[in-house]
C-alpha cells in the first residue's frame, strides 16, 4: 500500500506526513511520531503504516519539524514546545479518538500528549520510549558518560563528530548496528536512506537544539517516570531486549506505574526496535489496537 504525502498547516508550524488510508476504516486512527537523529515518518514507520492500514487503520505520520520533508519551526525545540506540537497536530487532524504512538523522542511526545491532555488518545504505544530515566546511561559510568555528552554537546563538538559521522557510510554501518541488531534488517537500502536523511535534511541540527536542551550537565531535563502513574491510557511499551540507547529496566519501571500497560521485550533487537524485528514488533501493535478499538465499524 502506498503513502500518501500530505502538508498539513498548524498554528506555529508547517508539516509534512505520510498518510496511509485502509480500503475500509474500521479501526482507530493511528498516529505515529518518529524519533530524533537522523529519522523521518518513512524511515521509522514506512513498514508498519501499510501493515496498520491493511488491519483497517488509518496511519499519519508526520515529519516532525526541521526533519524529513517539514522545514524547521521558527520556536526553539524544546520538550514541552514538541508536547504542544502534538496537541496542534490532533486538532488539525480533527480526530476526537485515536491511538497514538511514538519512537525514542516520539515516545516521549506521547507521554508528554497523554500528560497534558489526559484521556484524549484511546490508547498509546511506545518504542523505546524517551523521558524515562535521569540520565543518558545508569551507573557510574554512565555519570560520566553524561557529563562528557554535556561537555561534548555545549562546546560544539558533538555535533561536528556527528556531521563526519553521517558523511561515512562505514561509520554509518558500524553505528547502525547497535540501532538495529538483526543483520537481514540493517540494508544497504536502509544505510542510503538515512546517509540521504543526514546529507539533505536538517534533521541533525534540529536534534541538536533539543538535545542542548534536554541534556544538562547531571541530568536529563525530562524525566516523566514519577507521573506516569496517573496516565490512565492503556499503554504498550515495546522495548529491545538490547537496546543500548534506553536501559530496559527504566522502560520496566515505567510500565510497572502505569496503571494500565503492557510490556513486550523484543528478543536481540536493539532501539530502532520496529526496523529491527518488525515481524514480532508489527503483530504486538495490531494486537494493542484491536484489544482497545471500538466493536463498531468507523464511516
């Protein structure tokens, strides 16, 4: 099934989304926000839109601004700016109910949409999901490594490290591997086309301005595990079983103080969890939607 690319106006921006439509809408419409880095709707979500749309969901997912097709914003890209993003994004839509879901930085919009504006989505679900632990990594090591992103993010030099990076396509390859662990998922195809994202868009500047943000020198800015306990949603937190960007046990922690969640580990996959095992990834979302859809058929 093929995508349809849609501009959508919002208030305080401009968006592009893939929209996939169902031949019959009988499921909850569904939107999907990718994550950070070098991502983009096609990237992210370009083998599970058509997958939810032959269930009968209709599937929008937008380019958040500055990455893919959507131009940058002209308002910092902050958590809680993106929130509010969100939020302008379901009222362009004119969705009264719908599921939502989202990837890493996706992941935590989501959480941050079901925080502010509680029991609007029907259901959530997310993939390695951001906002859920203090730190960029856990331990003693992991202060240290924190504060050298600190370091490394305000005096410029992450993002010089990252520009030669994605320029590499054996830095690329060697860095996709941790993202995406199953060797018949990480292709040639999928190295060109985030080489192309890196090369062409903005995505990479734009993630850096919210990672200047987010990422203060002891903590992490956004941290939602402490809230999350009264987000009544019905939540599916899909997580790799080694994925070295969120550490399992924050993702855990989290759907242990959901009042309504479900945790599925993936075996062997890493954070880029629905590109490594969509096999196992795809099936566990059509089930969440179909556990928590209404009985009748949409018009």
């Amino acid at each position: 099934m093929d995508a349809r690319r849609t501009v959508i106006d919002l208030p305080h921006a401009t968006v592009s989304a893939l929209e996939w439509w169902p031949t019959a809408e009988t499921g909850l419409p569904v939107l999907l926000l990718h994550g950070g880095g070098t991502d983009s709707a096609e990237l992210s979500w370009g083998e599970v839109g058509p997958a939810l749309a032959d269930a009968g969901h209709r599937v929008i997912a937008p380019d958040l601004p500055g990455f893919g097709h959507s131009p940058r914003a002209d308002w910092s890209l902050t958590q809680e700016r993106l929130v509010r993003h969100v939020g302008e994004l379901v009222d362009a839509l004119d969705v009264s109910d719908y599921a939502i879901g989202g990837l890493s930085l996706g992941g935590g919009m989501t959480v941050g949409h079901l925080l502010d504006q509680p029991g609007r989505a029907r259901t959530a679900m997310l993939l390695g999901c951001y906002g859920l632990m203090p730190r960029l990594a856990d331990g003693f090591r992991g202060r240290v490594t924190h504060l050298t992103s600190f370091l490394l993010l305000r005096s410029g030099l992450l993002a010089a490290i990252t520009r030669s990076y994605a320029r590499n396509r054996s830095a690329m390859e060697r860095g996709l591997r941790d993202l995406v662990r199953n060797p018949q998922a990480r292709t040639p195809e999928l190295v060109d086309a985030v080489l192309a994202e890196a090369a062409d868009g903005t995505s990479l500047e734009t993630f850096g301005e919210w990672q200047r943000d987010q990422v203060l020198w002891n903590r992490l800015r956004t941290v939602y595990t402490e809230s999350v306990a009264s987000i009544p949603t019905p939540t599916l937190l899909i997580h790799g079983a080694r994925d070295t960007g969120v550490p399992l046990a924050r993702t855990a922690t989290a759907a242990a103080l959901l009042p309504s969640a479900t945790l599925e580990v993936v075996p062997d996959a890493g954070h880029w969890v629905q590109r490594d095992r969509p096999e196992l990834v795809i099936p566990a979302m059509l089930a969440h939607l179909r556990r928590n859809d209404a009985p009748t058929t949409r018009t």
